[in-house]
C-alpha cells in the first residue's frame, strides 16, 4: 500500500447519521472522503437507540390503544383478549434497523 491510498481531504470519525451525512455531502462535493467507525453504519441511534425504540414504542402503543376496551366499545369495536408477540416485535424491530442502515449506505 502507498502513502497516496490513506491521502484524503477529510476523515470522518463516525458513521451516525451527522457523520454519514457530513461524509455524503462532502464526496458528493468531490472531496476525496474517508469514515472511521468502528461499528455498524447509522451510529447508535439507528442500530441501538431512536430507529428500535421508537419501533418498540410504536407497537407498545398499538396494544395500549386496542386493550382501551371500554373507549372501542364507545364505537361497538370488541377486541379482546388482547395478546402480542414479543419475539415478532422485537424481529419488526430489528428488521428495521437493518432496512434503515441499508438504505443509509446506498449510493444515491
């Protein structure tokens, strides 16, 4: 390997969404770009934080909303017993981080 293959213009030291997009913009302004990061693409937020607890959260309240029997019978909706799949929540979860990190490093 040559000096010239570790020559660049700016080195990116995380590959969250801020780091990402900071090394996207400046590529995609001709800089010779490189990004240190010494996990998944997308950072914590997208593999550990906001994108699965949000995703969580989401299905969380789902079930709130649907065992309120008494405010869905105000509108004759009958759905108990309510159940939920924790395993099939969690694989939404993180099939969603996943689909969120594979767009994230698409070439656009």
């Amino acid at each position: 390997m040559t000096d010239s293959s570790f020559d660049f213009d700016l080195i990116v030291i995380g590959a969250g969404y801020g780091g990402f997009d900071a090394a996207k913009h400046a590529a995609g302004k001709g800089l010779k770009v490189a990004i240190i990061e010494s996990s998944d693409m997308g950072g914590t937020c997208v593999n550990k934080g906001c994108v699965p607890s949000k995703a969580l959260l989401a299905a969380s309240g789902k079930v709130r909303e649907i065992a309120n029997y008494e405010h869905l019978a105000k509108f004759g909706i009958h759905a108990s017993p309510v159940r939920f799949e924790r395993s099939k929540i969690a694989d939404h979860a993180n099939n969603l981080v996943l689909n969120v990190r594979e767009n994230l490093t698409k070439n656009s």
